[in-house]
C-alpha cells in the first residue's frame, strides 16, 4: 500500500504527463496595466546644460575697394623738373624734381597691411655763382633713373562697438639700393637731390591718409554681423512638433588674416542649440553683444543634444525577427515565439506582448525598464520578467513554463540598437542645418553621434537621448565693401 508521501511525489511528476495527454493549454492572463502614482516616470528629466558651441562666421573685408581709394588719393606724379625750390639756409642753390611711383603692392602681418610702392624720379640742380651766370646740372633724365622705396602701413583693428579702426602712416622713404644708380648727387653744387626728393615726397603722402582712414572707419559693420548674429537665433523646424533652436549668447574675435586680397576677420559666435516640442518657440531680437578676444583660432566645437524617436511598431518588428521560431522546452513540454508586441504601460516601463504557440498557446506578459547599454549601443530591459497576471496563470497549471529559460533567454536576445534612429535624426539634422540664411549667407552644419545619455519609454515612442559634437558655420560669399554710397548702405540693411 503506497503511504501519503508516495502518493504526493507521483501527482507531482505526473503533472506535466497530463497537460500533454490534455493537448495545447491556452494562455490568455489580463495585460498590465501601470503602478499607482507612476505616470510622471514618462517625461524626461532635465539634463544639465551643455558647454557653449562655436559657430565659425569668417567675415571677409574686401581691400580691393580700399586699395582703390588708395591710389587715387596718393597721385602716381610728383612734383616738376621745372619748378625750382630754394634750399633754405642757402640762396644760391635751387632744387627741382619730377617723381612717379608704381602701383601699391600689399603684404599682411597679423593686425598689419603693409603697401608698397617704387618710386623713380629726375632731379636737377641749380647753383648762382657769385659774379656770374647760373649754371645747373641733372640726375636721372638719361639712362636708368634713380629709384626711392616707399612703405606704408595700416594697423587694423576692431573695436568693441564693431567700428573698422585703420591707422595709416608712411613708415620709410628710402632709395632701393646703395648702388649709384639709386643716388642722385649733383656734386659740382654740393646738392643732394635724393634728400630733397625724400622730403617733399613724404607730406605729400601723409596728409592724404588720414582722410582715407576715417572714410574706412565709417563703414557700418555693426548692424551688417548684427543682423547675421540674429539669423542664427530663429527657430528651426525639425520634424513634427519638434524645433532646433541655435540660441547666440556672445561673439568672439579671433585673428585677422588676408586671403585672395580680402582682410578676413575669424569671428567666433558662440551658442547653445537645443531641441525643444511644441509650438514654434518664439526668438526675440537680441542686440549684438560686445565681443571678447581670443587667442584660438575657430575649431569644430559644436555640441548638440541629440532626441532619437523609436517608434513601438518598428521595435516589435525587430525583436519579431530576432525572436520568432526561439523553442522554449521543459519536462517534455515545448513552446515557439510567434511574433513580439512592444508597448509602452505608462509608468516607464514597456510590455514585450509574446505570442506563442505550441503546446501553451496564447499571449504571455513580461514588463520591465529599459536601460542603456552604452558598450553595445544597444536598448536592453535588464529587469524584464513575468508580468503578475501571466504568473498567476502559469501557476495554474502551466508552472512548468515559469522553470524554463524564458526569461533569462529573453534578457539576453531581447535588445534593440539604438544607432538607427539617432542616425535618422542626425542627418536630418544636418539638413536642416544646411540652409541659406539669407542672401549670400549660408549655414554650415556636420554631427557627429557621439555619447548616449538615457532612454525613456514615453507613450508613442522610445525617446533615445545623446550628445553629440560637430561643427556649425556661416558661409558668408559676400565681402564687406568700403566706399558704399548711403543707398546701398539702407538697401545691405533691409536685407
């Protein structure tokens, strides 16, 4: 006679014996629903702030223009050969001379224009004897004429109100070389041409350029970077509701260069761009701020956050194709995965609804939270397991399947990579980032994906966060001209 004991251990291992003699068991537990007071677990928490971007905005001062006022307020003539200057302390001599110079050359070094120009000339002088007739002798009025290297130079600079400052000054007169053909003596009177030459020619020059300087300084500079600064402060449409706002803060200015015969300013805006939903966020206009110097010449700093949107329908397709056929077996039993549904519950947590067929049929219920892993870029629900509903069902008579490895063999294939939907986001992005601004001002943008921060289920979709760098710019194709008349100035500022 079998005691009570006996009779136990038999019932127990011939359960799974007759769930198989009865056929398929159906599975059809009540889905999940969200924990109590959890719903606020769905928005995203606030992320610190990021350092500020650099947008790169060279702007190109054309010196063609200005080269052009140069020349013509400094004449390619000086003087004449007929015109006689007494030399003073000394009556009995007379000095005449007739000059021209070639066009200005032009060479840049860091704040500083340097123009130069050659300058050949004749020279005659005139000596009265006492007690008799003048007589006078020449240089340079046959052969090769004797030749005087002229320099000026500009300092330029811009001040912190976004005024042009140029100081222009001659800063030597002196003959090419010290070969006597670049002297030019009448040694028979004493009378150095060469010096007299030097002389008359160096007020000439210096009292045409500061008229010049202050027609350069005039130029409004101000309101045209101002009105780039403030392009850069509208809100850009993404996708749907979402907007990317750029956000200026500052300028500033890092070195002057010349390049193809503009003067080229590294102006540094600095910025930093967010995402945000809803509706267009309104962008006041902001007054240009005063820059600060820098040292550093402009580099690819952009930063960005990146929101890469994985909606639950392409989840369930993929974790669909990764899963479906999966065998789960235990004490003879066995079951297949059919299909994967991913849904979010509404407290942070998202459901895997698992269909399977076999000898259980029907729908099983796992939740969990979706975490990060950062080394696989991929999205993994560490916590994933039974929901209470699909539990309690398995107790009743399906308790075999809570033993198999569904679960843990879930946790590990049950992952999704989170590159695609942040690439989609990244080249949209970058698309919306390349665009024209304005009229002959472009802006330049390149992302790189870079560090994951979070992902939150949200109702509609996976939100996937991360930081991104990159570079912004401004492709600016017209040069800043000198010498605009009032008109063009109004019509450069109505655009």
């Amino acid at each position: 006679m079998l005691s009570a004991i006996q009779i136990r251990l038999i019932a127990l291992t011939s359960a799974p014996l007759l769930i198989a003699a009865c056929g398929s068991s159906d599975l059809a537990p009540i889905a999940p629903r969200p924990l109590a007071n959890s719903l606020a677990t769905t928005m995203l928490p606030a992320l610190p702030p990021l350092p500020p971007s650099v947008v790169d905005a060279p702007i190109s001062y054309a010196l063609a223009p200005a080269l052009d006022a140069l020349e013509r307020a400094v004449p390619r003539t000086f003087g004449d050969i007929e015109h006689r200057m007494v030399i003073p302390g000394n009556t009995r001599q007379q000095v005449a001379f007739f000059a021209k110079r070639t066009p200005f050359t032009v060479a840049f070094d860091g704040h500083r224009i340097t123009l130069a120009t050659t300058v050949t000339y004749q020279g005659r002088g005139w000596y009265k004897p006492p007690l008799a007739p003048t007589v006078s002798a020449s240089c340079g009025t046959t052969g090769d004429a004797p030749r005087l290297r002229v320099i000026l130079t500009t300092d330029v600079d811009i001040t912190k109100q976004w005024v042009l400052a140029t100081r222009t000054k001659v800063r030597s007169i002196t003959p090419v070389s010290t070969t006597p053909r670049d002297e030019c003596r009448v040694t028979m009177f004493k009378i150095d041409v060469t010096d007299r030459v030097v002389k008359a020619l160096e007020p000439q020059l210096s009292e045409r350029l500061p008229p010049l300087d202050r027609q350069i300084a005039a130029f409004d500079i101000h309101t045209r970077i101002e009105r780039w600064y403030n392009l850069l402060n509208k809100s850009i449409h993404m996708r749907d509701s979402l907007w990317l706002v750029l956000a200026p803060e500052g300028v500033k200015l890092g070195d002057l260069a010349l390049r193809d015969s503009a003067l080229v300013a590294d102006v540094r805006l600095t910025a930093r761009p967010f995402l945000v939903s809803g509706p267009r966020p309104p962008r006041p206009f902001t007054p240009l701020p005063p820059f600060t110097k820098t040292d550093h010449t402009v580099g690819d700093s952009a930063r960005f956050r990146l929101e890469g949107l994985l909606a639950y329908d392409d989840a369930s397709a993929t974790l669909t194709q990764k899963l479906s056929g999966l065998k789960i077996k235990r004490f003879g039993q066995s079951l297949q995965i059919a299909k994967v549904r991913v849904y979010a519950i509404g407290d942070g947590r998202v459901v895997f609804d698992v269909g399977v067929k076999g000898d259980i049929v029907g729908n099983a219920y796992f939740v969990g939270t979706p975490k990060l892993d950062t080394l696989t870029r991929t999205l993994t629900v560490p916590d994933l397991d039974f929901d209470v509903a699909t539990s309690n069902a398995l107790v009743r008579g399906l308790a075999w399947l809570k033993k198999a490895d569904m679960v843990s063999d879930l946790r590990k294939r049950a992952r999704l990579p989170l590159d695609p939907p942040l690439e989609e986001l990244r080249n949209r992005a970058e698309q919306v980032l390349d665009r024209e601004l304005t009229e002959g001002v472009r802006l330049k943008g390149k992302i790189n994906t870079g560090r994951l921060i979070d992902v939150v289920a949200q109702t509609r979709w996976l939100v996937v966060r991360a930081e991104a760098t990159g570079s912004l710019g401004l492709h600016i194709d017209r040069e800043i001209e000198f010498g605009k008349t009032e008109r063009s100035k109004s019509k450069s500022k109505a655009q």
